[in-house]
C-alpha cells in the first residue's frame, strides 16, 4: 500500500533524485521543472513503510535526455514522462527489470523502439502514443506480462506476428499509424478485449480476427476495408463496433451471430442491403447506417427491440418499413436525404421518439400521427413536397423545434398561430407566415427571421435569413 507525500523518506532514494536533479539542472543550463516537481504532491509517490519511491509523474517537464540514475529507483513501479522531448532511454533503465510496471513515454520525439525496454520484463503498461515511430521490434513478445500496448499516432507500417505472443494482452491501440495488414495470427491473443486499429491502411481483416472471443470494442473505422471477415461470427462478447468510412458493400451473414453488439458504426460505406440475421443484433441500442446505399430497411426490424437511436441519413430509402413503429424504445430517428415518398401512418404509436428528422426526402404529407408523439421535441421535414400540415401537431406539447423550410404550402392555415406559439424555434418562409393573424408582433418577427435546416447529426442551428 502507498500513500501520498511530499517529502523523501529513505535517504538512498534521496540521494539519487538529487543527482538526477542535479545532472537535469546542468544538462539545461537553467534551474529546471524537476526538482520542483519531485516536491508536488501526487508527482512522487513513496511507500509509507519503506520510504522507497514507487511512482514518479514527471509529464511536460522539459525533459530531453533520461539520467541513468533513473535506473537505480529499485522499488519504481509506474514512470510516467509523457509529453517531454526523450528521444532514447538510458541502458541502466534495465536495472527496474524485476520492478517497473507502467511507463508512459506518450508525446516525446521517439523515432527508434528503445531497446531497454525489452528488459522490461514485469511491465504490464507501456504507452509510446505520439512518437516517430516506424516499427516495433519481434523482441516485443518478451515483454510477456504487457496487458496494455499503446502505440497510437506513430509512423508504423507492419506489426511482427510476435506481438501476437503477447498472451495476457487486453487492449491493443495501433491507430493512427500507417498499417497495410494486422498479423495473420492475431487469433492468438485470446483474452483481448480492446483492440483499436483505425485510421490506418487497411484493406481486409484476418480471418483468424474471428477467434478473438472475448473482444468487447473494435474499432477499424477510416481504413480501405471493402469487406468484414465471416469469421467475425465467433466475437460473441463484441459490444462496439466502428467500422465507418470504409468501402464495405455488404455484411456476412454470420455478422448475425454478434448478438451482444450495442454500438454499431458503419456510416459512409457503400453498403446496398443488409443480411437477412441482422436482426438477430436485438441488443443493438446505437445504430448508424448513413451515408451508404441502403434502398430498403428489414421489414422485421421490430426485431431490435432495444434500440435508441437510428441513423438512416443520406441512402435510397423509398420507405420506411411499418415495424418501425414497434421500437418502443427508439428516441432519435435520422432518415434525411433519401427518397422517402411517404411514413408509416402508425408512427405516432413511437413513445420514446423525442427527434425525428425527414428532410430532404419527396414526402407530400405527415401523418396525423405525428402529433401523438408524446415525447416529440424536434421534427424536421424540411425540403421535401408538403402542402400542408396536420392539425394534431397542436397535441405535441413537447416540441420545441419545427422546421418547415422549402415545401410546398402556399399558406398557412390560421390554427398554425397557436402552433408557432407552442414551439420555441419555427423555421419557415417569411412569405407563408404573413397570412396568419393570431400571432403576436414579438412571436411573428422571432419566426420570421429564423431560417435554416436541421444539422445532420444531433443538435439543431438557427440562424438569421
């Protein structure tokens, strides 16, 4: 057990944090961060009973070049020097061999894996986040008790297949780097929970991805994937799942057998249909399909009982399937930019649906419906061929957003005044809303002036016209 101080009790460990202090001060020229540093509270931490210093926090000190005195902390356990200029690490940092458990070098100018830490051996955290680096050395399956690997934000262009000897490894974090491939054998890291490879150069996954059976979060979004592996079926424990801004046309129809995912991502694909087992995902609460070529959602998409929100944006969607209307749970609907003609007439039976955007579609009308939404605070069905709206949207107590731009009506019935009463933001014509009367002088220059269109993700703008 450790606890928090501000003083240096064992005089062995004292000593060297003054020649470390001292050889920093010298090397700069100037008084350095880090002695002052060595006396906050949190940045050097120390066993009560041995004095011993356990935990040095020495992040954005200036540091350029390691002390190997460093080296002689026998009792160090986490050295944390992210955001330094370090660009090598001194040979007599292998002396924390039998000791050192986490070392954060994120943010330094590291161009070349340093080879004191493959002697390593007990660490279980190594973070080399935001360096120059352009490969990791086979050598790296000696650091056997690693548990976290983060090299992030490098220059990497292939991984050894020895990373895949890493067999207590849980989370991996390659993103951000410059990958072709991932290790053909990467099924080897059994226990793997988090494996984080976007924005990288990928063009397929390894169909031995698919034995990673206790992976929860995937992320391979902005790659050059055309494809998902079938293999992919035996992840049973993936809850998330990014794979957006690929070229991915279809799903396998194994992707069916990932029925604890919650979070799926695959906007700005170029996906044209989904497999029949897709709605076996009845867990799935995030669903985002937008900007793909989608021409036809499942008819028994019921069948995703928990879902919350649905991203349908920018596809060939004719229509909307009439279960949609059973997905009781379902709070954001996004189905703009398509070509919708028309809306299931049972979609006032939704009580969760607070946001429901239609814009930019060739609908001629709404639903009566609509206005029983009882939680419904934005409605945007802006730009499509509207002539009039229901009278039931006075029902919508809730709503708060409306935007009626770019339709077909000529005018406003006068029953639209107490709507527009109702509402918080109404965006309209200014030429549509003259012919109402019961508004009053504050409440028609307010609606006149607001003219925009909903934004295609989650909050609303207004601005002036």
């Amino acid at each position: 057990m450790t606890s928090h101080h501000n003083y240096i009790t064992s005089p062995y460990d004292a000593q060297i944090i003054s020649e470390i202090g001292n050889e920093l001060g010298e090397r700069f020229k100037r008084v350095t961060e880090f002695q002052k540093q060595c006396q906050k509270r949190n940045h050097c931490i120390f066993n009560p009973k041995t004095g011993r210093l356990v935990r040095m926090y020495l992040d954005s000190t200036g540091i350029q070049t390691l002390p190997g005195a460093f080296g002689s902390l026998s009792s160090l356990t986490v050295l944390s020097l992210g955001r330094n200029a370090i660009t090598a690490l001194p040979r007599e940092l292998t002396n924390l061999k039998s000791c050192l458990r986490t070392l954060d070098l994120s943010d330094n100018g590291i161009a070349t894996f340093p080879e004191p830490i493959l002697h390593l051996t007990m660490l279980t955290t190594l973070i080399l986040r935001n360096n120059m680096l352009d490969a990791l050395p086979a050598e790296i399956s000696h650091l056997s008790s690693l548990w976290r690997l983060d090299v992030r934000n490098n220059n990497i262009h292939t991984l050894p297949e020895e990373v895949a000897l890493l067999g207590d490894l849980d989370y991996l974090d390659v993103g951000n780097n410059a990958l072709t491939a991932l290790p053909s054998n990467i099924g080897l890291l059994r226990g793997l929970a988090c494996l984080y490879c976007d924005s990288n150069q990928l063009t397929c996954l390894p169909s031995q991805i698919g034995l990673l059976s206790m992976l929860v979060d995937l992320r391979v979004f902005r790659n050059n994937l055309t494809c998902l592996p079938e293999e992919m079926g035996g992840m049973w424990c993936l809850q998330y799942l990014d794979a957006s801004n690929n070229h991915i046309m279809r799903l396998p129809r194994e992707f069916g057998a990932l029925t604890a995912l919650q979070y799926l991502d695959m906007h700005n694909n170029s996906l044209y249909m989904l497999p029949d087992e897709f709605t076996n995902l009845s867990r799935l609460m995030m669903l985002d399909l937008s900007h793909n070529q989608l021409v036809c959602f499942p008819s028994d998409c019921d069948r995703l009982s928990d879902l919350t929100v649905l991203k349908l944006d920018a596809n060939g969607l004719q229509s909307l399937p009439s279960n949609i209307c059973q997905l009781e749970h379902l709070a954001l609907l996004y189905a703009s930019f398509n070509v919708l003609v028309d809306i299931p007439e049972m979609i006032g039976n939704m009580p969760s649906l607070a946001v429901l955007a239609l814009n930019d579609n060739q609908l001629s009308k709404l639903p009566a419906s609509v206005g029983f939404l009882p939680h419904l605070a934005h409605l945007d069905c802006s730009f499509n061929n509207i002539e009039t709206i229901p009278r039931t949207l006075l029902n919508s107590r809730r709503l708060k957003n409306l935007n009626l731009l770019g339709n077909k009506m000529l005018r406003l019935p006068q029953w639209t005044g107490k709507l527009l009463q109702q509402v918080e933001h109404c965006v309209i014509e200014r030429s549509k809303i003259a012919s109402v009367s019961n508004i009053t002088q504050k409440q028609s220059w307010r609606e006149q002036v607001e003219c925009t269109t909903m934004l295609a993700n989650w909050n609303w703008s207004y601005h002036s016209q």
